[in-house]
C-alpha cells in the first residue's frame, strides 16, 4: 500500500540522515549514560536497594534521552524547511508523524538498550532473567512516550524556547508511562509473575494506542500555517 | 456549458484572499485565476506579498479570509489533487543536507507517488546540469547549485503549475539562462508558470502576463505589453531597471 | 447573544450571596469532624476547587475542538479564558492542601491520589499558557494550543488513573479521609452548595475574561478593517 511505503520512506529518509553523522543518536547515548553515572554518586546499588531504584533511575535516563532525540528530530526539519517540503507532497499529514514516530522510537531503543547495557555492567546488575519482560515492557513504555514525544517536539520547534518547552509539555502528560513504566518493571526485574503487573502493561498499550491515533489525527494541525 | 467546463479544469484560483500577520495585512483582498499554459510575473516592492501570495497558492499557507480553489474546489477540504499538480521553489530549498541531490529526490519522488522514478529523477538532474554532482551531500554544495537542485525537485513530479518564488537568486549566468529558457518553454506544453524576480527586465522576458503587486494588492493583471504605466512605475520602483 | 443573557452584575451578585450561604454553612452547618477538629473545614474548598479546576480543563478541551473544527474565534477565546481562570482554582487546591495537612498530620505534602493528579493538572495548564506565550508565529497560536489542549484533556482521566492504581498499591496518608466515603449527610449538603458557589464564581470570572477577550477581538477586526481599506483605491 502506498501509505506504508510513504512511512517506509521517512523513516528511512531519518534513519539515513542521522547515519551520515550519528551526532543525535551519539548524543542521546552518551546523556543517557551521565545520568546513569551521577546517580551512582546517590546510592550504593546493592541487592535490594537496587531493585527498588533501578526502574526509576532507568526510567528517568530513558526520559531524558528521549526528549534530547524529539528536539533534534524536530529541529532537523526546520533546516531548509524540509518539514514544509513533506507538507507539499500529497500525502496524508498524518504519515509524517508515523514515520518520524518510527524513527524517533528506533534510535531511543537504541539509546535505552545502551542505558541497560552501562547500568549491568556499572551496578553489577544482570537483567538476562528477566529479559524477555523487562524488554516488553521497556518497548512498550517508550513506544507511548515516544507516540507524544514526536508531536510535542514539532509544536516546541515552533516556539521560541523550545528547549523548555518540549519537557514542560512532555513530562505532565508522560506521567502514566512513567507510573506504569516504573511499576511494571519493578515486577519484571523482580520475577514476579506477569499476571501481577499485567494492568500496569495493558495501561501502556491503551496510552500508546490513544495518543498514536490522537497525534496522527492531529499532526495536520502543527503543519498549518 | 461546455466550453465554461474545460476552463473550470486545472485552474488554480484565488477569491478575495487576504491574509493577516497579526495586525498586518500581507494581502488583501486578492482575486486571482491561474491556468495551465499561463506564464506570470509576480513583481511588486518588498513587503508587497510575493512570497506570501505564492505560498498560498502552494498550500503551504491558508488564507484568513477568503478561498483557494483548484480544479472548482476548495483547497481547504482537499488539498491532495492540487499539491500533486503543483511545483514549488521558494528561499528554502527543501533539502536536506546529508544526503545527496539524487537521494533528496528519489524521498520526493516517492512523496510525490513519481512514476518511473529513477528515469525522472536523471532527467530531472540532467536538465539543472547536476548529474556530476548528484551524489555529493547537499550541504557540500554552493548555494547555486543547491538552488537547482531544490528547481530539480520542484519540476520532479511534471507538475502543471510551477510557483516559484525568486528562483533566480543565487544563480550564475548560465544556470539563470538555463532556468530561464526552462521557464520560457513550459507554457507551449501546456504548463502554468508563475513566478517572481527582482530583475524585471529579466522576468520581462519570460512572462507574458504581468501580476504587480503593492503593499498586498493587486495594482495590476493583465497582458505584460499592456501594462499601464502607473502599474510598471511599482515595478520599476521595485527593481533595478535601466530606465529611470 | 451576549448582552441578552444574564447581567455581568446580577451573576456578580449572585456569586457574593452563594459565596456567602457557603461559608456560612461550611462555619456553621456542616457539623465538625471528629479527628481534625475546626481545620477539617478547609476541605470544602479544597474539594469545591478541585472539581472546579477539572471542570475548567473540560472546557478548554471543548474549546479547543471547538476551535479546530469550526475555526470559531469564541471557541478558542473559551480555551484561552477557561485555562487562565481553572489555573487559579488549580493554585488554590495545592495551596489549601498544605494549608489542611501541616495543622493536621504536621506535614506540609502528601503525594494522595487528589493532590498528585491536581499537581499534573496544574503543569498542564501551565504548560499551555506557556505555548500560548511562546509560538514564534502569532498566527499559529490557536491551532497550536488546541493540539495541546486536546491531548492534555485526554490524558487526564489516563493520569488520574494511573496515579490511583499506583497509590493502591503504595498508600500514602490521604488528606480527604476517603473522598465521597464516610461523608456526613449534611457535610455532603455543604460540600454540595460549596461546590455551586465555586461553580458561580467560576462562571463569572469566565465570562469577565471572555468579554475582555470579546473586545481584544473586536479591536483586532477594526485594525486589520483598516489595513484593509488603506490602499485601495
């Protein structure tokens, strides 16, 4: 079908300019690991302790790394206003936003798992136990941040202060990723059986869902002039 | 009726467009009808609504008040039909800098639902003289020759309404007589080219209708050999010109 | 529409009588709570002023799709006036809730089901009046704000969810004592009436600031009117 080969091609099209330079995908990483390293400086991750704060502290890296992708994924369009030259083709606006979404969400898994990989090492903390869950329901607590993510950053490149703006939009209304993001995998790191925090996921699938088709629906409207 | 039929087809329209920046009128009250074969100079001083007249017709900018229609309808509900037909070249070139000209326009050609692309995209270059150069990044390029790679991109699609917006900018002779003779054929088959340019003198010799426009009016539309010279004092007064 | 409906100064009026009946029903009605003593009067506000912020955010997501599907300028004015008001009664549950709880339970904060997604509420007005100061192109203002809008209100149910499943399973010291739960009759009355006053007020002080953006609007019309008119021949 036509439409999915539009989004094929401007996920490409971002994978492809990020790979000339990696400068983004570069940056994302290395800001994920600083957090991950100052945060050593608040605890001694040991055992129990760690369990309780890992998630947090993985979920806050993850956060902040994603909001220094959606800036510069925004940003990139604005040069030579190449987000106007999508807007010329005739193509449903909404397509855009998916394939952006794509994009953004490809390199912040990237950046997460990197995250992952310095917190095993760092905190001698293995999460091989428990990949399979822990994986689910990173992928689908980032699938949903990223869903709002890559609509707030296009609004925020319209404004002045758009390093600002982009978090003071994104953080209130990620709360219930964060929330379940947090509390699933706690329970996936823990072992618990999923059935305990299986809500917790089911509330990740609803977000992501929602604001997909929320954002899809209204991305035309951050196109208009 | 049906001769009233065939000139509601392919016709680009304005009715009564103005368009506000706050308190500013960048254009007021405009009616204007483009068709297909159609060879416009947009000319006017600056601040008169050039850019912002050609962006509307582009679909990149929605009017305040008033409508857009192509082909007898509103562009507001449907703008799919009218952006497939429809070319645009503007200040921004649309490009994005790490990938090359030939990359930039095969992402366009599949925006754009191009046919035969790779065959487009060589004649495309071909016809900007760009094939030795396609494959380098666009920002290793000079401001011209990104400029005609941004025209390559316009022209990808074979659309019927070419808009561009000061297209001669940054170009050396020989590209601006390229563009120029370009410009001058596309009317014969069956192309609308609407168009704006400092050098009057320059614009004058592509065009056969004259749109001159004044702090967001249209001051004048008609045949370039007819102009009046109330209308070609504005143009004048715009450019530089030999006359005084 | 506007000057037939009710006068500016009967609703005012009408505003500083139900405040009145409410506080003297908060102070002299409703009966004292055992535990909390005369403090516990404070949740009257505290509640009234929370459904009324909600309340506020509604309107701002009506105004908003109001605004992008008929492009009605009072559809955004309603956005607009409605998010500058809901702010304030927002401000004032995280102010009562300090104001209740440190007497109380000697703490100045509670992170509660109500308080927390209040606090959220809060970022997300501020957050779009925010927008609304700082799109670089005025023009694009509205429809921007309106996204905004939009996805703010749809994730609130999800946020107010997601913070009460989460305070289940970790409880915290609740400042409401179980809301709606184990309420007196005649507390529910005041509660009830509190509410209506809080309502009143909202109404007016929306209507104040829909006028003044009635007349901005009106302004702006004479001087693009005029734009217009310079020029032409």
């Amino acid at each position: 079908m036509r439409n999915l080969r539009i989004v094929g091609a401007i996920f490409a099209k971002d994978l492809r300019v990020e790979w000339r330079h990696r400068e983004t995908l570069v940056s994302m990483c290395v800001f994920g690991l600083l957090m991950v390293f100052l945060f050593n400086f608040a605890f001694e991750p040991a055992g129990e302790e760690a369990l309780r704060l890992l998630p947090g502290l993985l979920w806050i890296a993850f956060a902040f790394a994603g909001i220094l992708g959606f800036n510069r994924s925004a940003a990139a369009e604005l040069e030579n206003s190449c987000l106007e030259g999508m807007a010329l083709a005739p193509i449903d606006p909404g397509l855009i936003y998916l394939g952006k979404m794509l994009a953004n969400l490809f390199f912040l898994l990237i950046a997460e798992a990197v995250v992952v990989f310095a917190v095993s090492l760092w905190y001698n903390f293995s999460f091989l136990p428990s990949i399979k869950w822990f994986a689910l329901t990173v992928f689908l607590g980032t699938l949903g941040y990223v869903a709002v993510g890559t609509i707030f950053g296009a609004v925020s490149a319209n404004t002045r202060m758009r390093e600002v703006m982009l978090p003071v939009l994104q953080f209130p209304v990620a709360v219930p990723v964060f929330i379940a993001g947090i509390e699933a995998t706690t329970g996936a790191l823990r072992g618990s059986p999923p059935a305990e925090y299986a809500s917790w996921l089911r509330l990740l699938i609803g977000f992501s869902v929602v604001f997909l088709v929320l954002s899809y629906l209204l991305f035309e409207y951050v196109l208009e002039e | 009726m049906p001769s009233d039929e065939s000139r509601v087809e392919l016709a680009l329209e304005l009715l009564n467009v103005s368009k506000f920046f706050g308190d500013l009128a960048a254009l007021k009250e405009v009616h204007l009808r483009f068709e297909p074969g159609d060879s416009v100079l947009i000319y006017g001083p600056n601040g008169a609504g050039k850019t912002t007249l050609l962006r509307i017709l582009a679909t990149l900018a929605r009017p305040s008040e008033g409508r857009v229609f192509f082909n007898g309808r509103d562009l507001r509900r449907d703008p799919a039909p009218a952006k497939s037909r429809i070319g645009f070249v503007s200040h921004a070139t649309f490009l994005y800098g790490e990938l090359s000209a030939r990359e930039n326009l095969r992402f366009a050609g599949t925006l754009f639902g191009v046919s035969g692309v790779e065959k487009r995209i060589r004649e495309a270059l071909e016809l900007f003289a760009l094939l030795d150069r396609a494959d380098e990044p666009v920002r290793k390029l000079s401001r011209g020759l990104q400029q005609r790679a941004s025209l390559a991109r316009a022209f990808l699609h074979d659309p019927d309404f070419l808009l561009l917006d000061e297209p001669f900018t940054g170009l050396d002779a020989a590209s601006a007589e390229n563009l120029r003779a370009i410009l001058k054929g596309l009317p014969e088959r069956g192309k609308a080219v609407v168009f704006s340019t400092h050098d009057f003198e320059q614009g004058a010799s592509i065009a056969r209708r004259l749109v001159a426009l004044d702090r967001g009016r249209v001051k004048y539309d008609g045949p370039l050999s007819h102009a009046p010279l109330g209308a070609l004092r504005i143009a004048r007064g715009a450019g530089r010109t030999k006359d005084a | 529409m506007g000057n037939k409906t009710f006068p500016l100064t009967l609703h005012l009026l009408l505003t500083l009588v139900w405040v009145f009946v409410a506080l003297y029903m908060i102070f002299q009605y409703a009966p004292e709570e055992t535990t909390m003593g005369e403090v516990q009067r404070i949740f009257y506000i505290h509640v009234s002023s929370a459904w009324t912020a909600f309340l506020a955010y509604f309107l701002v997501f009506v105004g908003s799709v109001g605004y992008l599907w008929k492009r009605a300028p009072f559809a955004d004015d309603l956005a607009q006036a409605s998010s500058e008001v809901g702010l304030v009664f927002c401000t004032c549950v995280l102010v009562t809730g300090p104001l209740w709880a440190k007497p109380v339970w000697g703490i100045w904060w509670t992170w509660d089901a109500r308080l927390t997604s209040t606090f959220v509420l809060w970022l997300l007005f501020i957050a779009y009046l925010m927008l609304r100061s700082y799109v670089l192109n005025p023009g694009r203002t509205e429809v921007m704000a309106a996204v905004v809008g939009i996805i703010g209100f749809v994730d609130v149910p999800i946020v107010y969810m997601s913070i009460r499943w989460w305070r289940t399973q970790h409880p915290q010291p609740v400042i409401a004592g179980g809301e709606g739960s184990g309420l007196d009759a005649a507390m529910w009355i005041t509660l009830l009436v509190t509410w209506g006053a809080f309502l009143c007020l909202f109404s007016y002080l929306l209507r104040q600031r829909l006028w003044l953006a009635e007349g901005r609007r009106e302004a702006r019309r004479l001087r693009q009117g005029l734009a217009l008119q310079t020029s032409r021949e």
